[in-house]
C-alpha cells in the first residue's frame, strides 16, 4: 500500500519543475495576456502559448517518441507515442504550414493586385528586411541555415516563417514563431515611425486614382500562372505557392463555394489550433531559454524595420517614375501581415489628408508580399537545404 | 572568418533580393499582359455585339415578323396571332427551358383563336 503510494507521489511532475520552467509559465502568461486582453495575433498566440505550459509540464510524455519494433516484416507498438509526437510531425512532414495557405488562397482577394500590377514590385521590395536581417544574423554568430530562419521573419508571414524554420533550423521554431506573430501583431507601433521618416509631407497626402475592376476570368487565370512560374522559376517553393494559389483557384473558381468555405473556415481553424499548439510545445525551458532567443527577438525588429524601409524606399522610387500618382505609404503594406499592414498604411494616410482612402491601394502589395515572402523563403530553400 | 560571413551574407543579399525583384517583376508583366488582353478581348466582344444589334436594327421588321410568324405556326401546327416579339439574350438554352416556353406560349391565347 505505501509502496504504491509512493509510487504515485514519485511520478508528480512537482518535483520536477525548477526555475527556469517557472519562468517559461511567466513568459506563457505574458503572450496569453497579449493574446487575450490586447487581442496581438489571438489565432496563432493563445495556441502557441498553451502549448508553451504544456511544454513545460514535466513528465506529461506528449512528445514521447512511440517503440516501434518490427516482427516479421510489420511493425507492432509496444509505445503508441504522445499525443504531440505525433501532431508535431503536421510540422515536421511540412503538411501544416502549406495547409494555412490553401486556406489564405481562399481567403485571399487578389483583386486590388490585378487592378495594379506595379504594387507586385512594392511586394517584392519589402523582402528586403529578411535578407539584411540574415546578414545581421551571420554578423552575431548564426549559422547561414539559423541566419535564414531568423531573416524569413521579415517576411512578416508566420506559415512561411514556421515553413522554414522547420527545414532549416528546427531547433530555433519556438522563437522564430513567437517573434513572427509578435511582431507581426506590432505592426502598427513598428511601421508608423518608419513610415513618417522615409516620407515627405507631400508624398504622404497623394490621393490614388480608385483601382479597376477586373475580370472574373483573370482572377481565374492569376492563380494558375503564378503558380506554374513560381514553381518553375524557384521549385522549393512549390508547397506554399501551389496551395495558396489552389486555394485561390477554388475562391475564384465560383463552382466549388463548399470547398472554398470548408477551406477558409474549418480547414484554416483546425490547423491553427495543432499548428500553434505544436511549435509552443517546442517551447521547453532548455532549449527557449537562450542568449538566442534574445538575439532572434532583436533580430526580428531589425528584420520587421528593414522591410518596412525596402516597401517605402520602392514606393518613392514609383512615385517619381509615375510623376506623383503613387502614394509611397503603401509600399509599407508589401510586409505580408494581411492585412494589417494595409491598415497601417491607410491610417497613417488618413492622419494626413482625412479624405484619402489608401486601403484598397494598400491591399495590392500586401497580398503581393504574401508571394514574395514564400519566393524569399524558396530562394533561401533553393541555397541552403 | 566574420568577414567571410558577412561578404557571403552580402552576396545572399544580392542574389535573394535579385530573385524576388525579377520573379515579381516577371509577375507584373505578365498580369499586365493579361490585363491588356483582357480589355482588348472585352472590346471585341462589346464590337460584335454593337455589329450584330445594328443588323438586327437594319433588317426589315416586316419580312422578319412574317418569318418568325411562319415558324411559329409551324412549330406549334396551328393558327396563331402574333402579338409581341421581343429579343431573348442570346445565351446557351436548354432542351427543358426551350420545351417550358412552348408549353407556355400555347398555353396562352393560342387556344382560343383555333
């Protein structure tokens, strides 16, 4: 009977928990206050954060790996495995990621893209912060593969940022994803300063020719090429592009409403919840808390800034080579963060002339930057893996 | 080594930064193609039909009233009494479609000049 009952008491996980799983429950608290009473990133930040105490809780065996043994050519479990040993390879088998895209795709309105093609080019500028961040990255003693991971956060997209990591620098996905949607829930204290620096007072009270319509057989017609180019043109790319661009054919399709529902309401909400759940459970004291992890924090403020300045610096250039007809404000939006970003932008653009309605401008390159950031991170695949 | 590093750094800052501006940029000629096509497409179409209106307007009403009272007569094998002739947007119709309007059209005052 006492043996028993010690036996029970022995396997607690109390006795296991010290200082630094203490202090990873204060950093859960501070992103589950975020997410819940600030409302930055809740979608991705409160599962993220869950899986951060669960990580944490010691002798739970949720990521314990299952004993397989193979008996005559069929493998029989003596172990089945924990419950996020096996979630976790939605991550691993990079099935999650691509599947948060195909339900973007269908989220997605390409239209304000289509209406003005030149906003792809204030998409592609704003890449620019993942590859200076990469190099700052290096600078600080990362590994090229670690340096990539780090610089995708400029990116300002969380899918692509876990994408990658998860193939380059695994070891790094707790905090490449919490400073990913950090930030990207910062962007409208980030940007705004940046924004104001870069621009002159005329510029920024330029008001926008309203966009075209576009016709339902080119939104048809948008998917297919990029897909087809980008795969072409840069192959690692493939799952991301291909699922964002299949999600969009189902939106712009019209013939399948089911599937384009079923894609952007129950497909996106039910990976949301494992995907977040499964890179907060990487979370686990030894390996977050790092001088690392302080240095991917920086690093992704460096990289959020720098791609604000490539979208603005791009937008500047277009206002003069277009005499004046192009609001440099919106460049800003070429950081993917859907659409935040825009709303940044048109805010910004608002506090100067009231009567200035940016948004829809702004939703050209912000979707753009959702491209561009999965061609950076298939760019950055294409040299590194 | 770190200023190995760093010029290698530079130098994925270069080519990333390169392919991203040209794939994007290859994007954006190609959807302004598309566009341009779209428009020149749109504008042939709208032609056409101006075209096709203006024959239609130009035709002599009578001698089409006359054809298409003869064929109606035919279709429905009785003597009927044209009233009112309208255009149907010309649009792919369906056997079950063209059958429902002719059970409706002799369903109507058809009968009763017999």
């Amino acid at each position: 009977m006492f043996e028993h009952l010690m036996r029970f008491v022995e396997q607690m996980g109390f006795w296991s928990i010290g200082y630094p799983q203490l202090i990873m429950f204060a950093i859960s608290g501070i992103l589950m206050y975020l997410a819940i009473v600030k409302g930055f990133e809740p979608l991705l930040l409160l599962p993220i954060s869950f899986g951060a105490i669960l990580a944490n809780l010691p002798n739970s065996g949720l990521l314990v790996a299952p004993v397989i043994e193979m008996i005559n050519g069929e493998p029989v479990f003596h172990e089945a495995g924990g419950l996020y040993y096996w979630i976790s390879k939605g991550i691993k088998l990079e099935i999650f990621p691509p599947l948060i895209f195909l339900g973007i795709g269908a989220m997605t309105d390409f239209g304000p893209l289509l209406s003005n093609p030149k906003t792809f080019l204030l998409g592609a500028a704003a890449q620019l912060g993942v590859f200076a961040a990469f190099i700052f990255a290096v600078a600080l003693g990362f590994t090229f593969k670690e340096a990539a991971s780090i610089g995708i956060i400029g990116g300002a997209d969380g899918p692509t940022a876990i994408y990658l990591t998860s193939k380059l620098a695994p070891h790094l996905l707790g905090p490449i994803a919490v400073a990913a949607y950090s930030y990207m829930a910062l962007v409208p204290l980030i940007q705004p300063p940046i924004m104001k620096l870069l621009t002159t007072d005329t510029e920024r009270k330029v008001v926008m020719e309203p966009p075209k319509k576009v016709s339902k057989r080119v939104k048809i017609l948008f998917p297919i090429i990029v897909m087809v180019f980008s795969i072409l043109v840069v192959p690692p790319t493939a799952p991301l592009i291909a699922m964002l661009m299949g999600g969009n054919l189902l939106r712009e399709s019209g013939v399948v409403e089911r599937l384009a529902k079923m894609a952007s309401n129950e497909l996106i909400n039910i990976v949301t919840f494992f995907l977040g759940t499964a890179v907060g459970i990487t979370m686990a004291a030894e390996s977050f808390l790092r001088l690392q992890t302080i240095f991917i924090i920086i690093l992704g403020v460096i990289a959020f800034g720098m791609s604000t300045v490539g979208g603005v610096l791009m937008g500047k250039i277009m206002y003069r080579l277009t005499g004046g007809k192009v609001n440099p404000l919106i460049g800003s939006a070429g950081v993917s963060a859907v659409p935040m970003a825009a709303r940044v932008s048109h805010n910004v653009g608002l506090e100067y002339n009231k009567h200035n309605y940016l948004l829809m401008h702004a939703m050209g390159p912000n979707v753009a930057g959702v491209i561009g950031s999965a061609i950076a991170a298939g760019i950055l695949l294409a040299i590194f893996k | 080594m770190f200023w190995d590093n760093i010029f290698e750094g530079l130098l994925v800052l270069t080519v990333g930064m390169t392919g991203v501006l040209s794939v994007l940029f290859l994007f954006y000629l190609i959807i302004e193609g598309v566009n341009k096509l779209e428009i020149f497409l749109v504008e042939k179409q709208k032609n056409k039909a101006e075209r096709a209106k203006t024959i239609i307007e130009s035709e002599n009403e009578d001698d089409l009233v006359a054809i298409l009272t003869a064929a109606a007569s035919v279709t429905l094998s009785s003597k009927i009494r044209i009233k009112q002739i309208r255009f149907i947007k010309s649009q792919p119709v369906s056997p079950w479609a063209t059958l429902g309007r002719m059970n409706l059209i002799s369903s109507h005052n058809i009968q009763k000049n017999q």
